[in-house]
C-alpha cells in the first residue's frame, strides 16, 4: 500500500480525534474551520491527502452512478436505463435544474476549497520545513488548477476564489472563459517553477502518486490548446519527455495491467487499492456480467466508433469490403451476417420475423465470416471492445471460463459460454479495456489498478496538434507515428503506402483526432477534447448516431438540444444563492 494511502486512510481517525471531521463532506459554501489542523505538521498532511482524496470521485465507486466524461463523448454509450438516469443531456430534455449539474458544481468548487485550506494556510505550520510547505503548496495550486480546468471546460467562465470565505462572501459574478484560463495558467505556472516540487517519482518512491512537474506541464499544455497558444503548448508537452516519461514498450493491452501502473508513461494516476470501495470502478461500469464481482454494464462501446478502426495497414475500414453489399442492406437485414452457426429452427424464425435477410445465412461458416471484420485491425480495437465471437475470461462463476458474445444469446452456464450482460437483448460491443479477466480480483470494489488521468501517449498526441496547428505537420508526424509503432500499425507516411500519405495540416488533423480516440477511448478525456475541436455535435449527434446494435439498428437515438448544450448551464439554485452569477445563453 503506497504512503498517499495509508495517510488517506487515517484520515478519518487523526479529523476525529482533532476536530476537523468536516474535511471530508463540507460543504465548499461553508464557512473555513481549520481550527488547529495547521499547528501541527501530522495534521496539516490529513488536509493535503483530503484535497487529493477529491481527485477520485470519477475514478472510484462513489462515482458509479453518476457521470463517465467519454460517455458524453462519441466513443462510448450508456446503457438505455441509464441515459435517462444520469444522461438527460443527450436527449434534448435537460433544464438547468437538473441535479447533475449542481452535484459537479459543487464537487469541482469543493476541490477548489480544500486546496485552498492547503495552499492558504500550511505556511503557518510551525515543525513542517519550509520546503516540504512549498511542494505541498505546489499540489494543491495543481490541483485547484484541476478542478478549475475542468469548471472552465464545461460552463466556459466560473467565479474565482482563490481563498476560502464566509458562506455570505461567496457572491462574486463570473470570470470570463479567458479569465479562468489565466488563473489556471498561473497555478501551473507556480507549480512549475516551485524548486521543491519533483519532475517525476521513481516507480518504488513512497510519494509516488503525488503531483509532479509531468503533471503540471501536461495540464498547462491543454489549456494552451484551448487557448490556441499553439507554440506555448507544444513547449510545455516538450518538457514532459524531457523529464523521463516515455510510452510503454510492450503492447498497448498490457498497458492497462496491474503490472503497468506505475511505468514511465504514467504521468499522473488515480491511486487504487484493494480495499472493498476503494478500487477503480471501471470493471464494475465497463465490466459485464460474467467480470468476478458481477459487472453493470452500464456503458458499451458506440457502433460507429468501433467501425472507425482502421485496418492494421492504415486502410480504412469499410463494411462492404468484408461482406460485398453490406453497406446497401437495411440494418435488421445484414443482422444476418452477426448470427452464430447453427440456429434452431426457432432462432431463424425469430430473426426472419426481425427482418434478417436469412438467404444470406452460412449455417457452419456465420461465425468465421463475422470475425473476419476485426481480424487484422488495428490491434487496439480488441484491447479495447469485446468483439463478436471473441473470447473474454471472466471470473462470475467462481472459475475463469471463456466466454464470446454470441446471438442470439443462449446460456452463460452452459459449454458454448455466451457472454452475457445487462443489456442481453441487444447485440452490443462490450468494453475490455480496464475490466479485469477472470479470476484476476474477486471482488468488483477492491480492483487496485491506478487509473491514469496522463500518461505520454496523450501528450504526444497533444504534441502532435500543437504542431500541426503552426503548419509543422511533418514534424507532428514523427510523434504520431510513436504512438502507432507501439499499436503495431502502419505509420503515417510510410513509403509505397497510399492508404497513409498525408500532404498537408488539413489532411493530418482528423487522422490526430482519431489517433486520440484509438488510444484513450475510457480515459475519460475525449470529451474535452470534442468540446475544444468544436466537433462534438457533430460527432455525439451525427445522423442516426446513439446507442446501436452491433449491424447498426438503435436501440436509442441521441437528440440534439441546440446551441446551448455547447456550455452546461449555471445550477437554478446557485443562481438563487448569488444573483451575481448570469446564465449561459438559451438555458434561461
């Protein structure tokens, strides 16, 4: 168990013990009551570890139930029970006293309060060394940067406190979009520039899992990206190499092991343990219902992502070069192509009824004709979805049994095992990535694998763009290629090869925003960085797109709200609170 643990988990004793309970659960409206936290170094640590502890509540189960940032993006769906739970916004019948945003309002300005308890305060403990006070100073500047980020990013202008105030003080209007970015910048800026604060920690350091300089320099690039400082953001992901992050050698799948959680191309991670609550929550969300533990189901990948994969040479992926006329069918008819050998009698004529073309069906050769469609693609379309008639080991019934998503769907208990889910009656493409196989951790709660919030990937793909922006696209070329050399596909460029040729930065910017989503669909990033492009309209709303089956036929559809929904609307009842605040525009 790492040191950032054991002092998170004494937490809750040593606030008993000195008085300061209200650490973990205030309010960030409530007024500051510090009390004696900082005369002591021991105690003033519980309140450092308490603004980390806010960092986990996407990544753990306290946020099972609440929102998963890609599905917002195009690259993953919930499941139809849960777009009308937690994701109203994307049918087009969200109003701004929705409870969604004020519980993300509140958690982001509660991340801001405690590092401002930290970053205001600590300077006043008396046996603390001036040093340590400057590098935990420096964390909780990133971290207030962080929660501030990620305000700016969705309501695009947000009041700033940089210090903690009485609940009637907290009455200041909004700072403009660029207003809020500066404030980040000179966070991170202070970060960077503290001396006491580490580049980067050694896989066996005890402080690994603390913020570093990697950290700071990624997080200041994105928000270059957003400003459109395209040079200032590609010094500072330069930066980051410089400080010994590097891609993980071996294959992408492995990237997402227990073993992998600390490499070099960890920049900044989540920190997970096995400890019933405290493991990461993504094979309990992305898992299904064979995962050891019982996964929910509650996302799966979207359809049409999944057919954006590129072959394993770069030529882009096209139905109808699998099954000739594929594209031309309706989407119950080429079902057909999806049905596993052998039918019954009973099974044909259900799907005859669906409107299967059933003349198109090979009773002994279905299956292998299907597979032949992720067969030698892009080899992190299967690290990352659980296609037809693959296998996944999981771990539900006490044993690791192999199971494959077959349709229609006959029996998880019984040799052939069929993968099944919560939403069985539908033929969906399941998540692999994070979800844990087998027997590997028994318990859903206690999966202790690091979730990574950067790692270098990103940053060369950050990189990549701030480049390509300032017309140095064949240089920007040469980082991509170093995310695609480890994906064991085709580089960019590659001589004799037509399907990878690109000529100009209009041409390579949309192979970077793929190359993005190939590479950290379920990282919880793509959202951001659809908002940013100016392409998530078209990419969440496309035509038809939503929650599809495997051939394409939606299960449900996604309603486009209008322009408003480009910018989350300020809470009714913070509204109410301060009167100061002005509404983004069409939420009135």
């Amino acid at each position: 168990m790492n040191n950032l643990y054991k002092i998170f988990l004494s937490l809750v004793l040593i606030c008993s013990i000195a008085g300061c309970s209200d650490f973990l659960d205030r309010n960030p409206y409530d007024e500051v009551s510090s009390g004696n936290v900082f005369n002591s170094a021991s105690l003033a640590e519980t309140v450092v570890i308490s603004a980390y502890s806010n960092l986990r509540y996407d990544y753990t189960g306290t946020g099972r139930d609440l929102l998963n940032w890609d599905a917002f993006a195009s690259v993953i769906d919930p499941t139809d029970a849960h777009i009308f739970l937690n994701y109203n916004y994307l049918t087009g019948a969200i109003q701004s006293n929705d409870a969604s945003f004020l519980t993300y309002w509140k958690r982001f300005y509660e991340g801001v309060s405690r590092a401002n308890d930290v970053i205001n305060n600590i300077g006043r403990v008396p046996d603390m060394t001036d040093a340590l006070k400057s590098q935990r100073i420096a964390e909780c500047k990133f971290i207030r940067a962080y929660h501030y980020y990620q305000l700016n990013c969705r309501w695009r202008g947000v009041p700033v406190y940089l210090e903690n105030l009485a609940n009637s003080e907290y009455t200041r209007p909004r700072s403009s979009e660029e207003e809020v970015w500066n404030v980040i910048v000179k966070d991170l800026t202070d970060c960077i520039d503290c001396p006491d604060l580490p580049g980067k920690y050694a896989s066996n350091s005890s402080d690994y899992g603390r913020i570093t300089k990697g950290a700071a320099y990624t997080l200041r690039g994105k928000v270059y990206l957003w400003q459109q400082k395209w040079a200032l953001a590609e010094a500072d992901f330069r930066e980051v190499g410089k400080l010994g992050y590097s891609l993980y050698p071996g294959n992408y799948a492995d990237l997402f092991k227990l073993a992998q959680e600390k490499c070099d191309e960890m920049i900044f991670s989540i920190q997970m343990e096995e400890l019933s609550g405290q493991g990461n929550a993504f094979s309990y969300t992305y898992g299904n219902w064979m995962t050891a533990g019982g996964g929910n189901s509650s996302f799966f990948m979207n359809t049409k992502f999944v057919d954006t994969y590129e072959w394993a040479n770069g030529k882009p992926f096209d139905w109808n070069d699998v099954v000739a006329g594929y594209n031309s069918m309706t989407t119950q008819a080429r079902s057909v192509y999806f049905l596993r050998d052998n039918i019954t009698s009973t099974e044909q004529s259900t799907m005859q009824i669906y409107g299967a073309d059933m003349s198109k069906y090979l009773s002994t050769g279905n299956e292998a004709r299907i597979k032949a469609a992720y067969t030698d693609r892009d080899p992190r379309l299967l690290a990352t979805v659980i296609t037809p008639y693959s296998t996944y080991s999981g771990g539900f019934s006490g044993a690791a049994i192999d199971y494959s998503p077959r349709w229609p769907f006959r029996s998880s208990s019984a040799s052939p095992y069929d993968l099944q889910t919560k939403s069985n009656s539908h033929f969906l493409y399941s998540i692999r990535k994070f979800v844990a196989p087998g027997r590997e951790f028994l318990n859903i709660a206690f999966n202790p694998i690091d979730v990574p919030v950067f790692r270098y990937a990103d940053v060369l793909l950050c990189l990549a763009e701030a480049l390509n922006e300032q017309g140095k696209y064949q240089e920007a070329i040469t980082f991509i290629n170093q995310v695609r050399n480890r994906a064991k596909i085709a580089p960019l460029n590659e001589a004799g090869n037509a399907f990878v040729a690109v000529n100009n930065s209009d041409q390579l910017r949309p192979r970077i925003r793929n190359e993005r989503k190939w590479e950290l669909a379920g990282e919880l990033q793509l959202y951001y960085d659809e908002l940013r492009w100016g392409t998530w309209k078209d990419d969440k709303f496309a035509d038809g797109n939503g929650l599809l089956e495997a051939w394409g036929t939606p299960v449900y559809s996604y309603v486009w709200g209008g322009s408003a929904y480009l910018k989350w609307p300020i809470p009714a009842s913070e509204k109410e609170m301060n009167t100061n605040l002005e509404q983004n525009e069409g939420w009135n």
